[in-house]
C-alpha cells in the first residue's frame, strides 16, 4: 500500500516539535502533533477501518487515541483503542476494547484495562475475555477471566519487581475453572510465585474438586536446571461421565504421582506412578444390564535421560487381564522401542448381550505380542489366539464346536489368518493374509459337508471352495460352493413359507433436486465368479412341489452390470400340486445362459394319463416356457380337445359334467396356473392391443373372460363370454357424459339393464 503524508517537524537538540503530521496508506490515517521538550504534551488519533489492505491475512479495523505527558524524567501515557472484527487464518475476535493510564517512572498508581468479545481461539468460541491491573512496581495486582463454551477461567496475582535486578516476587490469589467438562476446580488457598530471567519458583498449589486434588511445584534455575512434582488424589471416572455411551458406568478411584527433573545440559530424569483402585464396570445392552468386576490395575514409568521403561498391568478379575511393558532406548533421541504385550479374554459370555443371535458363547482369547525396533518403524511379532470357542445360533438351528482362530506375525510382511470351525458332521477351514496398513485381506475357505442350516424347514450342507480378496476398492470372490444335502420345506409341509417378493411395477425411483436417481452409499467395487452347484440329495417340499432337483450354475458379477449367470438347474423327480391332484412333472428345468439372476429361462411340463375301459389312453398337461418375468403357460392332451376339457382332467380327473362346484375348481385352476394370478391375461391383453382381460371367478357356473377397450377416452366397450356357460355372454358399455356423470349399460340373453351414475370428490 502507497504511503502519503505531510509533516512540520523539527528537532533542537533533545527537543521535538510536530507541529502538523499526517500520513496515510490508503484509508488508513495517522495524525499527531505535540512536543517532547523538557515537558512532554505529545497526542495522536489512529483510525484504521480495513486493515486487510495493509497487512495480508488480517481483517478488521483498528481506531486509537492517545497522549504522552508528564515530565522527560516522569512521563506519563494514556491511551485506548477499539479493534473490531480482527481475524487472522482461524484466530478472530469480535471486539476488543483498551485502555491505560500508565506512569513510566512507578511514581504513581498505573492501570490498564481490556474487554472483548467474541473470541474464537485454538478452535473454542469464547463469549468474553478481559484483563484489569494496576498499581505501582512495588505493589500491583492483575486479574483475567475468559468465559465460553469450555466453561469460565479466571486468574489473579498481585506481587512486586524488585528493582534493579527486575525479580517478581508475587502470589497466585485466584486460579479457577468452572463448569468444565472436568467439572469446576479452585485453588484451596495463594501460592508463591517468583520470576526472573535466571530463575523460577512456583510453591505447592492445589486445585481442587471435591473429592479430588491436584497439586503441583516446581523451579526452574538457568545454572543448574529445573524439577517438578505432580500428584493426583482420589478421581472418579464419573466426572467424565459425560463421554461415556449412554448406559455405562465405571466406579474406581485413580491416584497418580510424578516427578520430573532436568539438567542444564538437557538430561530428563523422571518417574511416574498411577493406581487404579478395584471397583466395577456396569453397561446396559439389549436391555440388559452387565457388571463387571475391576480387580485394580496401574502404570509405573521412569526414564534416566538414556533409557525409559513403563509397565501396565489390569485384572478385570473373570473377564481378562493386561499385561504390558516397554523398553525404549534413547527416548528424546531415535528412540527404539522393546516390548511386550500379553492380554487374555478369558470369559466370552458377553458376545451374546451384544450379538443376541449367537448364544452359548465360550472359548478364551490371548495375545501374546512382542514390538521392536525404531517407533517410526515398528516390527510386530506374535500371536493373537482364539482357543476353545464354540457358541449356537439358534435360529439357524447351528451348534459351532471347536472353534479356533489365530493371527500370528513374524515381524515381516501381513499378519497370517488360520482357523477352523466344526458344524457336524462337517467342517470350515479358513486361512489367508491381512496387511492392517494396506487395509487388505486375502483369505481361502474350505469346507466339506458343514450344516449351514439345520432348523425343522431348511437344513443344508456347503462344501465351499472359495478365494476372497479385499481392499478398500474392491471384493473378488472366486471359486465354487457345493450343497451335498438339502431339505427345504419353507413353512413346513403345505407351504405358508415367505415369497419372493418382486418389486411393483409401479414403483417411483426418488430422485434429488436435479432430477438424478439417489445412489446408494458407493462401496468398494464387487467382482465375482462363483460356481454353485446343487448335489444328488437336494430335496424340496412346498404346498405346490414336492421333489428332487440339481444343478450347475456359474454366478458372475462385476460392477458394470447385475449379477448373471450360466447354467441349470432341473428337477431329477418330483409332483406338482393342483388344489389336491398330484401331476407328475416330466421335465422341470431353470435355464441360464449367461442372462440376469432373477430372470431365468423356463422348460416345465407336467402331465397325467388316463386310459377307458377301451383301453384309449388320454394325456393331458401343461407347458411353461419363456422366461421368469414372462412365462408363456399352454395346455395339450392327446387325442385333442377343448381347453375346458384339459383342465378337468388335469383337475378332476374326468371330463367336466358343468356343475357348479366343479367349475368354481376349474376357475381357480386356471387361476393358479396363470402363474401370479393375472400374468396370463395380462399378456394376453397386452398382445392383442386390449385395455383389460380379466378372469371372474362369479360363483362357479357363472364364471366368465370379460375383454374390453376404451375406444375414446371417454367410451369403453366390453365382451364377457362364460367359460362354463354360453348364455352368460354379455355387452357392456361406459360413456363419460362429463366430469362427474357416467352412463353405464349390460345387455346379454337374460336382459338388458342401464345405469346414469353421478359422483363427485370432497
């Protein structure tokens, strides 16, 4: 920024007159005038409103006054300024105003204020801060507060300088914190405090917190060096209750003490000790409420400048123990670390408050880890061990026996993954590699007849063959599962098992304010290519299909597309049900050719043989064919005959005699199979360019195939013709007259009826 002025100065001497000065950078201005003669009558008048434009980085506007007075040899000053808005980088305040009335020589009674407002600081918003003192060098006092979301500060002191060897000697009157995380603290009584360039000294000071106390002491000499003491009596974990999860309490009490001191040459030597009382730990999951026995625990450390050692060690009684030391040579230098680690889980019974679906957890986990080397590079080596173990799953019907699991480190390369589980009569074997820095895992499972499935609907067995690679982009999945023996029953036998359930065709994708469909969270990228085969003892009983099936299926997916596969999946032996009449099925068979998971091609047909006392043999079936969104249903016999007729001997048995009763099983026949309900009308429909096709079931004899179109949008012509009766045929009608008004008429060979229909919405 360009500077600019005038000035009317002049110097005789040890004398200065300014009679006019003025400069200015930019909208900043700084104007003075006075002399500094054997009397002193100086004043100025800052007013800086953007200060950005003259330091890069800081905001804000800075405005002051001020004058110097008094004698050459006891000069007085008294100013004040206003800073408003003043930011740099993260560090900004509001306001902050100030204003002093100093005596240079200590003659008189000096002071100084500053209030501000709006401070954000280090992260912390604080809503004020000030600071008041006053007084002469041999006797001043000074006090600071500072109030905001961490809670209110405030500290006070009063003492003297000692002249001319410029040694503070003073008190700490006031050192408080109030409605901290911590909770609010005080000292208990003034300490002694005295400073100096070659010297420090603080006394024994104590915060305290009811119960707890925390004191501290110490000295600092530039000859010789410094030493200092803490110590920390009776704190209770409830004061931090606030961080705890919702429903967790720990009941101890923890001293700890430590000393420090160092040379001047810089050598630290120093020792720590902290105890933890026994107490309990209780935590409330699932509704449950879980207590915990804590048999103590502590840290003892210490360094001599060279070497520094430390030792944890935690007894949570029948829960586990920790036990860990440390070795680390030159500490403040490249600091090489030796170490030890053991810890044991020896009750698992809590597995099952957190995960209610396993039960029956048992089994003991124990790490035993050795550390070495430079902390910037630390070699890991040993073995975390899962021994023991088993748990149930009851809603699988699963019983885990023998469960093992190790990951153990050589101190080179990934940590390497062993384990084995038993679900009789087979087992999992699992092994593999995870580097924990790469976030990579690779692992193999094996398996032979491992019962995956063992309730009174579905029991199955997997013989798996997989290969799994992990990384945060994506999963790889290959190999092969083979399912030796299954017993499917969903529902028990008679079904009453849950549906696939299909999405509507009417379901409306939400989409953002852009109009783009919202995406699911993006995970990693998911390729597979896994062959599933279904074995010589796959069984299947539903109230529709009872029998035998098998199959060779390769599923692949990658991210670009949906899951597909290649392959089939056909029926060895087995009867479908039709409302009670079993019908053998001749060929059943789900094709794949590399085409989408939940669409596959369809080869079914069932079928039934009669044969008359004239030994005439009569076949009779149906065919489904095409694909699963679109099945394509036909009936056939041998000889030929009426589709009507098909169904009763699919049905009944025996040509139809047109009584009621048996024509409402006939209707609900060729409901069923039209696969779904309406599927095959609406194809139907759908094919010869109709608005609707639909099957009424009436009462039996009346049922009837009812056709139409809307010709108009406002005129709707429509046929029924009887399935079981002729005469029910009838001509239906509807004209929209306009908004509210509907005509509506039915003709057949019974009669003719006409309705004039008026509604409306409210």
């Amino acid at each position: 920024q360009a500077l600019s002025g005038k000035a009317d100065v002049s110097v005789l001497d040890q004398d200065l007159t300014i009679k006019a000065l003025q400069l200015n950078a930019g909208a900043a201005r700084l104007e003075a005038e006075g002399a500094l003669t054997q009397r002193w009558d100086l004043r100025w008048k800052l007013n800086a409103p953007q200060l950005k434009a003259l330091v890069p980085g800081l905001s804000g506007s800075v405005a002051s006054t001020g004058q110097l007075s008094g004698s050459r040899d006891r000069p007085q000053v008294a100013a004040n300024f206003t800073v408003r808005n003043l930011q740099q980088g993260a560090t900004q305040i509001q306001q902050l105003k100030g204003e002093a009335q100093v005596d240079v020589s200590g003659s008189n009674r000096s002071q100084i204020k500053l209030a501000g407002q709006g401070l954000v600081l280090g992260g912390q918003r604080w809503k004020t801060v000030s600071l008041n003192g006053g007084g002469t060098p041999n006797a001043h006092e000074l006090k600071a507060e500072l109030a905001g979301d961490p809670g209110r500060f405030a500290l006070a002191l009063a003492g003297k300088l000692q002249m001319p060897a410029l040694v503070w000697d003073g008190r700490i009157t006031q050192l408080a914190a109030k409605n901290t995380v911590a909770g609010s603290w005080s000292l208990d009584k003034a300490v002694a405090v005295q400073a100096s360039a070659q010297k420090a000294r603080l006394d024994n000071a104590c915060l305290a917190s009811a119960p707890t106390r925390l004191c501290m002491q110490g000295q600092w000499n530039g000859a010789s060096g410094f030493n200092g003491r803490v110590q920390l009596q009776d704190l209770r974990p409830e004061r931090f209750k606030s961080f705890f999860p919702a429903g967790v309490n720990l009941t101890t009490r923890i001293n700890a003490q430590a000393n420090v001191s160092g040379k001047a040459n810089g050598v630290i030597q120093g020792k720590a000790n902290l105890d933890i009382a026994p107490g309990n730990l209780s935590m409330i999951a699932n509704g449950r409420t879980l207590r915990f026995t804590l048999n103590g625990g502590g840290l003892q450390a210490q360094t001599d400048g060279r070497t520094a050692t430390a030792q944890v060690k935690l007894d949570l009684a029948k829960t586990g123990q920790l036990q860990a030391d440390a070795r680390i040579q030159d500490p403040l230098g490249a600091a090489r670390l030796n170490g030890q680690v053991n810890a044991a889980i020896t009750d698992l019974g809590l597995v099952s408050i957190f995960v209610p679906q396993i039960q029956n957890v048992k089994g003991q986990v124990h790490a035993d880890m050795k550390v070495t080397g430079a902390v910037s590079k630390l070699v890991l080596r040993g073995a975390v061990r899962l021994e023991d173990a088993g748990a149930t799953i009851p809603d699988a019907g699963l019983i885990l026996q023998d469960l093992q699991f190790a990951a153990t480190s050589s101190g080179q390369g990934p940590l390497q993954l062993t384990g084995s589980v038993q679900s009789k009569p087979g087992q999992l074997k699992l092994s593999g590699t995870v580097d924990p820095l790469k976030l990579q895992v690779n692992l193999n499972i094996q398996g032979q007849d491992f019962q995956a499935f063992n309730t009174r609907d579905i029991q199955v067995r997997i013989s798996p063959d997989l290969k799994l690679d992990v990384t945060q982009q994506q999963v790889r999945v290959e190999g092969q599962v083979t399912v030796p023996k299954a017993y499917l029953n969903p529902g028990g036998l008679g079904g009453g098992g849950p549906s696939a359930v299909r999405s509507s065709e009417d379901l409306v994708i939400v989409k953002d304010a852009q109009g783009q469909a919202k995406s699911a969270a993006k995970g990693p990228a998911i390729f597979a290519q896994v062959r599933v085969i279904l074995g010589e003892d796959v069984r299947v009983y539903t109230s529709a299909f009872q029998g035998q099936i098998k199959g060779n299926v390769q599923v692949t997916q990658t991210p670009e597309l949906a899951p597909r596969a290649s392959g089939s999946a056909e029926v060895v032996a087995g009867k479908y049900d039709i409302y009670g009449t079993e019908i053998d099925i001749q060929r059943g068979r789900v094709l794949f050719s590399n085409s989408p998971l939940d669409n596959p091609g369809l080869d079914m047909q069932v079928a039934r043989e009669f044969s008359s006392e004239l030994s005439d043999t009569t076949i009779v079936g149906a065919r489904v064919q095409g694909t699963a969104k679109k099945p394509r249903l036909t009936l056939f016999s041998d000889p030929a005959m009426p589709q009507g007729d098909i169904l009763s001997y699919l049905v009944l048995g025996r040509p139809p005699n047109g009584s009621s009763g048996e024509s409402a099983m006939m209707f609900k026949a060729a409901s069923a199979m039209g696969i779904g309900g309406g599927a095959l009308t609406k194809g139907l429909g759908t094919a010869v360019g109709l608005d609707s096709v639909d099957l009424n079931p009436g009462t039996g004899s009346d049922a009837s195939l009812t056709l139409g179109k809307y010709l108009t949008p406002d005129l709707y012509i429509g046929y029924g013709v009887g399935l079981m009766n002729s005469a029910m045929s009838t001509i239906n009608i509807k004209y929209r007259l306009f908004k509210g008004l509907m005509f509506e008429s039915n003709s057949s060979a019974e009669g003719y009826g006409a309705d004039l229909t008026y509604s409306w919405e409210r």
